[in-house]
C-alpha cells in the first residue's frame, strides 16, 4: 500500500481501540491490541504521517527511535530494596521506570491529554540484549516492570533488510503479536503532501517530469546511491532559505540531500533552467494582470518543460496566496465565538469586567494551545491559527486598558471595531486575489488556449483543498467556464459517454 493508505488504515486502527464501553473500559483489550507495524524503505513519510495522526484525532504523541537504546535505558536500571514478608527480611532487584514509558507520563502531565501513540522507529533494530523483551512488550505494553498507560496505543516502523544491515527479522510468535502494513514510495500521493507542505516548486516540477528519480536506492561500485523523499523535503528547505539569502545553489549542495550522482546532476542542471524561468517570466506582472504580449508569445514557442514550469510557477503562487487567505478565514470565524460571548455579558458588565473577561479567554487559549503543544497535536496551520487568535486577543484587552471606556457596550463596540476593520482588510484581500485568479485564467488561455496548460490549471484548482474551497467559497467564473468548456471537448465527450452507459 501507499502512505495515504497506510495513514488512514492506522488512523482507523487508533479510533477503534481507543473505543470504549459505557462503563469506561477500552473494547479491545490491552492483550488483543496489536501494534501495527510499518515496514518500508527509508525516508518516505512514516514518521510524518504518525504526527498528522496525532494531529487530526487531538490525542498526544512520543515517539522513539529504538535503535540507541540499550536493554538498562529501555527497561530500566536495577537497583536494591529492601523488603519484609511474614518476619523474614531480605534484598530483592527493582527497576527504575523505563525512560519511554516516563516520556509518556511527562507529555501526560504537561499537556494534560491522557490518550496518545507511542511510536517507536526502527523497532527492528533493536539491540541484541533488548530483543528478547520486545515479545513481552508488543503483546503486553510492558517495559521491564512498568506498562505503557492506558489509552497509549503503539505503532512500530521499520525498514526491510535490503535498507539496513541493522535489521534483525523479527520470529513468527513476535510477528504473529503485529499488524503489519507494507509501505511503499509513490509520487503522486506524497506530491499532495508536498503541495501542502510548500515544497520548492522547482522540485514539484522536475518530479513531474521524472518521477522516476522520486525514490532510488540502488548499490553502485562506490556504495549505496539514494534518494528520499526525506530528502527532497530537506533540500526544498535549504533551497527556499538559499533563495532568501542570495546564495548561490551548486551541485555540491544538491548532493548532499540527493545522494545518487546523476539525480543530483540532472536536478541541478533543472534548477539553474527554473531561475532562468523565473527571471523571463515575472509571475507578479502575469498575476496582475500586465503579462505584454512578448511574454505571451515567448511561452508558446516554449517547450514542454519549460510550459510545465511556467504553470508550476503561477498555481504555486496563487496557491500560497490562496491557502494564506483560506487560513485567516478561519481564524476570523473561530474569533466569532469568544467574540460572541463577550457581546452576550456587555450590557450587564462594566469596562473593567469585560477587560477580565477577554484576559481569562486569552490565557485560556493560551494553556489549551500549550498542552497541544506539549502533546505534538497541533500542525503547523494549528498552530500558526491559534498564536493569530492569541495574539488579537491580547491586543483588545490591552486596547481596552487604555481606552478610558467605562461601560461594558462602550468597551465591546471598540472591540467590535477592531474586529470590523480586519474583517474589512480581509474581504478587500479576497477581492484581490479573486481578480489574480481572472488574470492567471486569461492569460492561460491567451497564451496556450484550452491545451493541455488549461487542464494543468483546472486539475490543480480541483484538487487542492485549500484552493478549492475558495472558488467554492467566493465563485470563479473563469474557472466554471473552462470546466465546462473541457467537458465538451473529446476527453469529455468520452467520460460522459462512459456515465450514460453506468446510466442504462
């Protein structure tokens, strides 16, 4: 299976056994809670879909790589106690708590969420004097003398044999005690995550057209030769921080994230195209509308790859800008509800109550967004919704300290306004980018009519959620006219051909 797949099986795995009686006991007790198991090539997303997990459900996450661990850090280092029994004193081992299992507790106690997944990586490399605890722990939740808490459900991930020499294969009583999912690398689902994530644009376009170099790893006559997902992510990184900086991105650096000659070559080589695409297209001048016909004729005698990044470079920007807009929408609409019930106390409190008000919501979100925090549950568009939501509520508290107003309905018309006004800033901001959106569509169809760049830009503002919901939100007449348009083509003639027929 793919990591989409994987991701959503797990997803489901949590949910089920997290499911509890009416009387508060898990369904599925803790002995018939098997670990799932993750076994794929290195660097193509287990880790990362573990945090969305995480995330999406609002439960906590520790995760561990096992491959440092030793059987004393693992299970605990013994020591001496002393003990009494029926008259007869003597000195029996104890252990101390396991650090894995006191990481849950500690991630427990400072974010408050009691029910989380512990993931441990490389579960199959553990050390030769842990291995024979593992059975004990994937069937029992039990490190040493200590448990995993209830409500901690474990996921494993390891990597075949053929990808680390570390590997140990794991017998059939310890398998038997597992869910295993095999997971392998696919472009086209972990290009989704990369729209999302920002990826560099050049590495989105240069996979387009070689997806083939997405995930290598071979033996070569100087060793291992490989690339990662992993690593296209890091080196997206790097790029975008180069860029900022002005500085010049080699070979060198490229190679160190691509670890195959040729992949590394041929990317860089793309990239050196990519600026100079940047340079004769200038997306700011086509976005606002003031592509001259020079550019215009420039890009239909291009050719393919140099087409492909073209496009690649407008949907990247209008859809950053898109996903930007999209995430202050909601944030004003979740500002909608603390906002709603200070207008509900207003006519009933003076100033200075309704000051205190909005200060306990603001350290309220405060704590609720730290405990997140602390659990690993928040994503980066969480997070980035949550300080925005923070932060407008300290700045009307702090508003209202100095504004001298003395009744509650005084003091929530100076918040209102200041909500107002960002609200106004915002529908001024989505007018604007619905216009760039008309330009990016005209100058489409000025340029390449309705070929296959048309079909690039539907497809694109279909599938990404974020742009998606926009035109769905605020309309788009351009893009319901091309659609409509590309449906009465052949392509379409075909699939609506194919509907009737389901039809009969």
């Amino acid at each position: 299976m793919n990591i989409k797949e994987a991701k959503n099986y797990i997803k489901d795995t949590v949910n089920l056994y997290l499911k509890k009686e009416e009387n508060g006991e898990y369904r599925i007790p803790v002995v018939r809670q098997r670990p799932v198991f993750l076994l794929g090539a290195p660097g193509i997303g287990k880790t990362a879909i573990m945090e969305q997990i995480a995330q999406e459900l609002g439960i906590a996450l520790v995760s561990y790589s096992m491959t440092h661990h030793t059987r004393q850090s693992a299970l605990g280092l013994p020591f001496i106690t002393h003990k009494e029994y029926e008259g007869i004193s003597y000195d029996v081992s104890e252990y101390t708590m396991s650090e894995i299992i006191a990481s849950i507790y500690d991630v427990m106690a400072t974010s408050g969420i009691k029910e989380g997944i512990l993931f441990l990586d490389e579960i199959n490399c553990v050390s030769e004097t842990l291995a024979p605890s593992m059975l004990q722990f994937l069937q029992y939740k039990v490190f040493g003398r200590h448990q995993v808490p209830e409500g901690w459900v474990i996921v494993t991930a390891g990597n075949p044999p053929e990808y680390n020499k570390s590997v140990r294969e794991f017998d059939v009583v310890t398998l038997d005690r597992m869910k295993i999912l095999e997971v392998e690398a696919e472009y086209e689902i972990w290009r989704e995550y990369a729209k999302d994530r920002g990826i560099h644009t050049a590495i989105l376009n240069y996979l387009d057209m070689k997806k083939e170099d997405f995930y290598q790893v071979e033996t070569t006559v100087r060793g291992k030769a490989y690339v990662t997902a992993r690593g296209w992510e890091d080196l997206s990184q790097m790029l975008l921080l180069y860029e900022e900086e002005g500085l010049a991105v080699e070979e060198t650096l490229v190679g160190q994230y691509l670890r195959n000659a040729r992949v590394a070559r041929e990317f860089t080589a793309y990239y050196e195209l990519y600026q100079k695409y940047q340079n004769d297209y200038r997306v700011e001048d086509i976005l606002s509308g003031r592509a001259n016909e020079q550019m215009k004729d420039k890009a239909r005698k291009a050719g393919f790859d140099e087409r492909l990044s073209l496009m690649g470079m407008l949907i990247d920007r209008i859809q950053q800008e898109i996903r930007e807009n999209m995430q202050v929408s909601a944030m004003l609409q979740e500002l909608m509800n603390p906002l709603k019930a200070l207008k509900s106390k207003a006519p009933e409190k003076n100033a200075g109550e309704l000051t205190s008000m909005l200060g306990q919501q603001a350290q309220a979100r405060q704590r609720a967004y730290e405990s997140l925090l602390a659990a690993g549950a928040l994503s980066l568009k969480e997070k980035k919704k949550s300080r925005t939501i923070i932060g407008f509520l300290q700045e009307c508290e702090k508003l209202l300290m100095t504004s001298g107003a003395e009744n509650g309905q005084d003091a929530f018309l100076l918040i209102q306004e200041k909500f107002g006004t960002r609200v106004e800033q915002y529908k001024r901001e989505t007018k604007a980018l619905q216009e760039r959106l008309h330009f990016l569509f005209g100058f489409v169809e000025d340029t390449f009519g309705s070929g296959n760049e048309m079909l690039v830009l539907l497809t694109e503002c279909t599938v990404q959620s974020d742009c998606a919901a926009f035109i769905s939100a605020y309309g788009c007449e351009d893009y319901t006219r091309h659609n409509e348009e590309m449906m009465l083509t052949e392509r379409g003639d075909v699939l609506l051909g194919q509907i009737r027929e389901l039809a009969l």
